[in-house]
C-alpha cells in the first residue's frame, strides 16, 4: 500500500511515496526526506485542546447546572471536633462519624497530629 493513501489531505506529516524499507529496520528514501510540518502540528493541538475543552465545559454544565454559584457570607461556626479529640478516637475504628466533619477542619486537625508524631513538617 502506497503511503499517500494512508495520509489524508490535512495530514500532519508529509513522506515520501516512494520510500523502500531497508529489511534492517530503516528506511531507504529516493528522492524527499521525511519531514514534519511543526506549524500545522501545533495549530492542530491548539484546536484539539479547545474542543477537548469546551466539551469538558458542557459536561460540567450537566453535572452541576447551569445556576451560579451564590457567595454565602462565612459564618463563624463551632467546631464539630472536640479539643480534646485524638487520632485513635476518631479513625481507630470504622464506624461513621454521628455529625459531618468540614474537610478544612478534619485537615487541620490530621496536620497538627502528623506535626506532633513528626510525620508532617
């Protein structure tokens, strides 16, 4: 098969049609060397990752909505952590917490344990 017809018109790469194999794994070329068109590669990728994108962008849309997301004043909240709450109280077993835990203070809280065992610096 002749690699013309393999290529397609807006193809990136342009080789030669009459290439021969050399049977050690290279390639024998009678007339044009093989060369890449480097322009038209990067306007390509360019345009891929825009439409990878936008079709990201609409999947998104389905999944959350199409609403804004409204700015709640932050209000100062008591911790659901005791103070006096260790690592084995709490992750020593597999039972769910009564009460939601916010990931920003289950966090803080992991960070000031791994600080204190001298696993976190």
């Amino acid at each position: 098969m002749d690699n013309s017809a393999v290529l397609s018109q807006g193809s990136i790469s342009s080789i030669s049609t009459n290439q021969t194999l050399d049977p050690h794994g290279g390639s024998a070329s009678s007339s044009a060397p093989e060369f890449v068109n480097h322009g038209k590669f990067i306007e390509l990728l360019i345009k891929v990752s825009v439409l990878c994108l936008l079709l990201w962008n609409q999947t998104r849309q389905r999944w959350v909505g199409s609403k804004k997301p409204e700015k709640q004043p932050q209000q100062i909240r008591e911790p659901k952590l005791s103070w006096n709450a260790t690592y084995e109280s709490l992750l020593g077993s597999n039972k769910p917490f009564p009460h939601p835990i916010p990931l920003s203070e289950m966090v803080d809280f992991l960070v000031d344990n791994w600080e204190q065992e001298g696993l976190y610096d």
